[in-house]
C-alpha cells in the first residue's frame, strides 16, 4: 500500500505561475506568467500615455478594442466595438471563442463630455477587473451571476484617460455593461462618442481566473507532469497511478482533459504478470524522445520499474521488452534527472517496508536514451528511512532538482490513514 500520496498541484501551479523556486513536478516554465506582474500598474495600451489631448493625438476609431481569448489562452477574435453592454447570456461570443471558460480585454481610453467626479459602474456576470489611467480602479475577479462594482473617478472634459477592461466567463450566464454618472448626467452606458480605440492589441496574455481545488475531480494519486513546448507557451501532460495510464492534457494546468491516449494501451506491458498494480508513471523528455518510467509486476508478480518510449508526449509508447529495474523485495517510484553535462540518471525506492525492512532510495547512470543503464554503471544508496524520525518506517517518491550548484531530492515520508 502506497504510504503518502501528495498532491502537487499546489506547487505546480506556482511554477506555472513564476512564483519563486519551490519545487514540483513540472518543468519551470520561462517568463512572467502572472498577470498583474506582466502588465504593472502602467497596464494600458501601447499607444496611450496617462492622459493625452483626444483631438490631437489619438486615433480617430471610437469605441473600444476587444480581444476574445478561448479557454483563457488563445486569442480567437479581435474587433472594435462601439461601447461595452454586451449580454451573451449562454450564447458564445463567437464560434471561434466558445460558450464557456472565456475572456475578454477591453482597451482604449476614455474621454468625459464635462469635467467632474464621475461613478463609474460595471456589471458583470462573472469576474471583471478596470484600470482607469493605470490605475485599478475595480478588482473582482470571481465567478458570480451578474453583479454590479463601482469606482469614483475624476475627469477633464476633453481629455482622453486610457482604459482597460479584463472580464473572465466560468460557465452558464455571460456579460458585461459599463456604465457611468456624474453631476447633471444620469447614469448611461459610456457612449461611443465617449470612447477611443486602441490603436492596437494589448500584447498581454488572456485573463485568466484564479483557480480553486480540486483541479482534477477524482481519483489521480502519484500524479507525474511534464511541459511540452508549444505555439510559444508550454502545454502538459499528467499521468497518474493506474489502469493504462491515461495521458491528461492543459493549457494551463488548471483544466484537464483526458487525451485518449495511453501509455500502456493493453493495460500491462508484456512482461507483466498483470496490471492490478501500475503505479507513479511518469513521462520525461529524453533526448529528442520521452520515456515514460513505471512501477508494474513482472511475471513473479514482484514489483518492478519497466520503461517505454515514444517520438511524442502521447505516445504510442514502445515498451522495452522488460522490467529495466527489479528487486526481490520490490521497486517502486522511478523519476529521471538529467544534469548539466546532460548525464542521465534514475532514482527509485525499494520497497523494504513491505517486508519489515529499510526502504532505500538508490541512484543509478542511465545510458543516453534513458532506456537502459550505463556500461558499468553501479545503484548508490543516496538515502533511507531513519525509524527514529518524522519519516518512520518508509521514504519513497524521490524527485530531484539542482539549483545553485547544489543538488536537493525531495520525497515522502511515513505514512497516511
């Protein structure tokens, strides 16, 4: 029986998110990927400073830019639009955009027909966030029915003050409706002829809502992620503990969906006596292939690591024939690190605890394609359990990151009820 199974969402997400060097099991993601460090405060449109003559300097095109983004992720339509009172309702945007889990920036600026201190209002169903002149002035980022923010603001009359609205739609109901008041003007939808657009895109990444658990509704212990570069971000595929190992893609590791493919299709590799026990798969860019590395039983029914490879993330996956690590009290936990002079190595636990004994963690040289081990290649004990502490009578689930020059293995301890 598995001893801990920790979820790793929590962090992986953060490396998504570059939030610091906390450890997952992911790949690091390059680049700013949170939205407010991406944008600043100074979030408005290219061509737009804090505050410039409408007449003289901004283009003529009134209304507003929008940019729809499918899945949070994917720019799917740009257009100007006169003002923003949009009701979708449950109809999508556009074909291309989707019915659910979209959003919307709205950019461009501003300009008020008098001067005074205005209420700005916005009404969404759903989360919307407003900057006014850099500014935010509105922050509710939430999934809600339609619900009504205001912001007191000042304008000039006359002068263009860039805007910027980020809306995100969850599921069911869908909109948005900007809306403003002042002395001696009741409160209107802000008029085209009180809007400017942007003379161009934002450049910015779609909104995306803040995610909330569980990520993955159901049964997925040992849950092994890698990222695979694509259209200039990265996407990921999970694999978790049983069955064939369905293969789980995301965007952005907050939605996921089964893929269809697998990595062990018949449900056991060949050499397997069955596949009651298939457990923490993991799959690792080797080289310009992926191996996926395994817990399974051999044909004595003994737990062992098997491998298999693929030219893709999604296989079909190759198995190499045989168990590639086997021990007589049992192997489990395999993961892959490749160091800085490209030395590939694998880490695993013997299953001691099983049988009323130590459960060491060993590392041994992998051969260049990851499938077999080294010519001469010896297992080295890195660590095992010390009964005396927190880790009582099991450590298992290693996995290993360098940083600064210096190595660090994580992995579990002790035992869960």
């Amino acid at each position: 029986m598995r001893s801990v199974f920790v979820s790793l969402f929590g962090v992986s997400l953060c490396a998504a998110s570059a939030c610091g060097d906390s450890p997952s099991d992911v790949a690091p993601v390059p680049g700013p990927v949170d939205e407010d460090a991406s944008v600043g405060d100074a979030a408005v449109a290219p061509s737009m400073d804090a505050s410039v003559d409408a007449d003289a300097a901004l283009p003529s095109v009134r209304g507003l830019r929008a940019e729809y983004f499918n899945g949070y992720m994917d720019l799917a339509l740009e257009q100007i639009e006169p003002t923003l009172d949009r009701n979708w309702d449950t109809v999508a945007p556009s074909a291309a955009v989707g019915r659910d889990h979209f959003s919307a920036r709205w950019t461009g600026a501003i300009v008020a027909p008098r001067s005074g201190s205005y209420t700005l209002a916005i009404e969404t169903d759903d989360g919307v966030r407003v900057w006014i002149g850099g500014k935010r002035v509105i922050d509710d980022f939430t999934a809600h029915t339609v619900k009504r923010n205001e912001a007191k603001i000042d304008l000039v009359a006359g002068v263009a003050v860039p805007i910027r609205v980020d809306y995100f739609q969850a599921d069911l109901g869908a909109s948005a409706r900007l809306l403003w008041s002042t002395t001696g003007l009741a409160e209107e939808v802000v008029p085209v002829t009180s809007l400017v657009a942007a003379s161009a895109p934002s450049g910015l990444r779609g909104p995306k809502p803040p995610y909330t658990n569980p990520v993955v509704p159901r049964d997925c212990p040992d849950p092994g992620v890698v990222a695979i570069a694509a259209r200039g971000g990265f996407d990921y595929d999970m694999v978790c503990t049983g069955g064939s190992f369905p293969i789980h893609t995301s965007r952005g590791l907050v939605f996921w969906k089964d893929s269809g493919a697998s990595i062990l299709p018949a449900g056991k590799p060949p050499w397997s006596a069955n596949g009651g026990r298939n457990w923490a798969p993991e799959i690792h860019a080797v080289g310009a292939r992926y191996v996926a590395y395994f817990t399974t039983v051999n044909a004595a029914n003994v737990l062992s690591i098997g491998a298999a490879s693929a030219a893709t993330p999604l296989g079909p996956y190759t198995d190499i024939g045989h168990a590639l690590v086997e021990n007589a009290d049992g192997v489990i936990d395999a993961t892959f690190f490749e160091d800085d002079d490209g030395s590939r190595w694998l880490f695993y636990k013997i299953d001691g605890n099983a049988h009323g004994r130590p459960t060491p963690i060993f590392v041994r040289k992998l051969a260049t394609d990851g499938l077999s081990f080294a010519p001469g290649s010896q297992a080295k004990q890195v660590v095992v359990n010390d009964p005396q502490t927190w880790e009582g009578g099991v450590v298992e689930a290693p996995w290993v990151v360098k940083r600064g020059g210096r190595y660090y293995l994580f992995y579990s301890g002790n035992v869960y009820d």
